[in-house]
C-alpha cells in the first residue's frame, strides 16, 4: 500500500511526534504542535544541521535574532505584494506602531551583518547562519508539515568578494559527486532530472562554484543522514520564477507522496539585500577588502534556505517502514536523528531493579527510555515504532555474567555487551562511527 500524507499525520499523532494545535477547541488550521517524540526529532535535525555548517566549518558563524523586529526591515519586501500579507502585531500599548513576525529568517543576517563581520573578525568569504521561526499569512495550509503558517527555517547567508564568486577553494572536494538535476531546459522540454557532476553544473554555467558547492554540501547531508538517492534531486528555477534579485535558484525536492516538492531553496542573491538595506538606513555595509584596499559591498553566492519542518517531514517519510514480517511499522531513522536512543527492557518483572539500575547510568548519556509493560516482543514493537535504534534487554544471566542484549532495531540481530562496555559500544553505533556487525563480529 502507498504511503499517504495523511498516513504520516495519523502516525506522527498516535505515536506523539505531531498534533494538530489546540485540538481540544477543534484545531487551528495551518499550525502544529511537536509531542514528546517529535520535539526530540525535530532538535536532533536542528543540531545535525548546526553541528555540520556553523560549528564543524570556520568560515560560519551564528546568530539568535528577534522575531519581531524594526518594520523598516521589511521595507523592501513591498516591492513583492508579500508585505501587507504579513501577520501583524502591535508593539506598545494600543494605537501605537503596527510591526511584524517575520516572514523568514535571512533578514535578521543582513541587518546584523556588520556588527557580525566586525565582532567574530571575518574575513571574506564567510557566512551567518540562523535557525528560528519564520511567519507566513498569505499560504494556504496543506500537506499537513508540509505547507504551515508557523514554520522554522535555517538560513545561511554565505558573503564573498564580488569578483570572486567562483574562487571557491573547496570544490574540489564536490566537483566529482553525482547529482539528479532537472535543469530549466529539462523543465521547458517535458524532460525527466538527469544524474549530473557538481562540475558539469559548473561547466554549464548554471550555478556559480560557490552557490554550486553549498548545493552539493546540502545534497550530502541528505544523503549522509538517510535520503535515498532516487528521493532527491536539484531542480533550477525558471528564469521566469526567480525573484527580481536572484540571478540562479536551485531547489533540493524531495520525492513526497505527493509528489516531487521543495525542501530547500538556494538562491544567488548577489548584491541585492545589503544594497537595498544601504539605502534605507542610510549605513555604510561595504566591506575593506584589505588586499586591494578597496571598499565593496559583498556579495550573496549562496543562500541556502531550509525549513526545518520540511527536512523533519523527509526523515519521517524515508524512514517509515511497514514491516509485514513483524507486524509493525519500523522507523528506521539515522541513529544520530533518533528521539530515543536506547530501550532498556527487564526480560521479566523480577529483574526490573537490575534493569533500572543499568537505565539509570545509560540515561546520563543517551536519551532512553526503561519499558517494563508488555511481552518483549510487544516492546520490542513499540521501540520499532518510536525509531529506537538499540534496546538493551536484561536477562537472568545478566546478575552472572554482568551483560545484556543489544538489539539492533533494522536487521533485529542481537549481540551481547559486558555492561562495563556498554557505553563506548552504544556511543559507537549511536554516532555511526560504529557498524552493528563490526560490533557482532568483535565479540564472536
Ligand atoms: P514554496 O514554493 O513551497 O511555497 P518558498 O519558495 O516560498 O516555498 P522559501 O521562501 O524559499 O520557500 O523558503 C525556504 C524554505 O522554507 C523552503 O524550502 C521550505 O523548506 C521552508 N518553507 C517555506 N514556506 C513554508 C511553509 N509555509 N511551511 C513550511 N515550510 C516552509
């Protein structure tokens, strides 16, 4: 049977990784609730994402802007129509200024840009990254995660010298990687995406290296955390699609059950925002390039745009997995996304103090959780479902041989582990440095 978006809801509120906001007065339509389980989810991919581009690289750093914010600030986004199609709210007390929730998170960058490049000292090419709530008015909410009127989102504005848009001193490490790419010519011929390198993209002059580059490294992460590479493609935008200040967009779509749809926009957006924010306040934002000791104001090569909502719903999709053998929905999430790492289970009642006894030291480490309900076989199911990746069962021979069984939850294979071991093993596999059958084979 084929997986529906409705399927995903349904199980995404039984299972306590979404509601529907405020279901007890009969739901308010384009907002959601993350539960226990998605909450832990939704932080594990917000961290991934953190983890990879801001705190691992030296060239990004971060920032936590407001929400609301000067409605200056959106000044520009009147030329788009979108401005009167913001939510409104009024700071102070009544009949004083009119401002707005953001409709997105990269204007915040823009308008701390100065105060970033002076304070953290960087040098182009550099980036700001943010991850926060963004606002939308105008949608129609659909596709349950998919489309919402609250949503997160994690942008990077990514600066360079304007002559340099194509000095890109990593491509080398992307030029070679394949990618499925439906260019605009494939579009405008009623054409399939084609597998393409990142350098053939390059080569056709239909990304910069730069804006190239930040697609591959999003690409990856994707893939790295799980995306099967038939889900996912790039798609160029029309020339007739891209805002006034763009001069390339790409798109990463996922393949939905409904269909191809994007979960991150990435766009050249050149000069156009610190320029259009010179001219409103009246505040210099060049840059000194001190080689050429010239003043300049840096160009946007890459903004890589992604909703946070987006990239949780593509996880869940991927990894949901009807498993007929077993009976039961297996999640197979990356064990670095899983909410809960590890299931401790008590073989039988009697031996629940033992099995509390090796939760209580697991759960300093790892998110976990201590199940005594049930047949095993039943919680063993219940931890398919919520994704745990590995359940630790404490057995009689535990009080002799001070050991346990690790369940590996996608091939359902067991291994036994010394407790005095348990932690570097699990810290192993839960970071994928660790395979479960190096794991098996170590201790045959
Ligand atoms: P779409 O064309 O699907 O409406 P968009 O082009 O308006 O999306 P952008 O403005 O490029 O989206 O926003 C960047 C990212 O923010 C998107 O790729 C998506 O992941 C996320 N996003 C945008 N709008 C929504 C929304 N209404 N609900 C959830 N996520 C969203």
């Amino acid at each position: 049977m084929v997986l529906t978006i409705e399927d995903v809801s349904v199980f995404c509120k039984k299972k306590g990784f979404v509601y529907p906001n405020s279901e007890i007065y009969g739901s308010f339509s384009g907002f959601f609730d993350y539960g226990p389980l998605g909450v832990e989810l939704k932080n594990n991919i917000k961290n991934e994402f953190w983890k990879r581009f801001v705190q691992q690289r030296e060239d990004v750093v971060g920032i936590d802007g407001a929400i609301i914010t000067h409605p200056m600030v959106w000044k520009e986004m009147r030329n788009e129509g979108k401005f009167n199609l913001m939510f409104t709210t009024q700071v102070g007390s009544i009949g004083s200024n009119i401002s707005y929730l953001r409709p997105e998170t990269a204007q915040l960058i823009f308008t701390d840009y100065k105060l970033v490049q002076e304070t953290a000292r960087k040098k182009l090419p550099f980036g700001i990254a943010q991850i926060g709530k963004a606002f939308r008015n105008e949608i129609s909410p659909r596709d349950f995660l998919f489309r919402s009127r609250e949503f997160e989102q994690f942008e990077i504005e990514f600066f360079v010298h304007p002559n340099k848009v194509n000095d890109c001193p990593y491509i080398n490490e992307v030029e070679s990687m394949k990618v499925n790419v439906i260019t605009g010519e494939n579009q405008k011929n009623g054409k399939e995406h084609t597998e393409m390198t990142i350098k053939q993209i390059i080569d056709k002059k239909i990304a910069s290296a730069w804006h190239a580059y930040w697609l591959a490294e999003y690409y990856k992460f994707f893939i790295d955390l799980g995306i099967k590479k038939e889900n996912l493609r790039l798609r160029e935008h029309l020339k007739n699609e891209l805002a006034h200040y763009a001069s390339a967009c790409f798109d990463i779509e996922y393949k939905f059950p409904f269909g191809w749809k994007e979960i991150h926009g990435n766009a050249d957006r050149q000069q156009f925002d610190l320029s259009q924010h010179m001219k409103f306040s009246k505040t210099s934002l060049e840059y000194f390039d001190e080689e050429t000791k010239e003043k300049v104001v840096p160009y946007v090569a890459s903004e890589p745009s992604q909703g946070i909502d987006r990239a949780f719903l593509a996880f869940l999709i991927e990894a949901y997995n009807d498993d007929k053998e077993r009976g039961n929905i297996v999640l197979k999430l990356d064990p670095r996304l899983a909410p809960v790492k590890v299931g401790v289970f008590s073989l039988v009642n009697k031996l629940n103090d033992k099995a509390k006894e090796v939760f209580d030291f697991l759960r300093k480490e790892f998110n976990c959780v201590f199940d005594k309900s049930g047949s095993i076989g039943r919680r063993y199911a219940r931890a398919d479902e919520q994704g745990i990746p590995y359940c630790v069962t404490i057995d009689f021979d535990s009080l002799e041989d001070k050991a346990v069984t690790v369940r590996d939850r996608n091939s359902t294979k067991q291994v036994r582990v010394k407790i005095n071991d348990l932690i570097n093993v699990l810290s192993g596999l839960l970071s994928c440095k660790v395979k479960f059958e190096e794991v098996l084979k170590l201790v045959r």
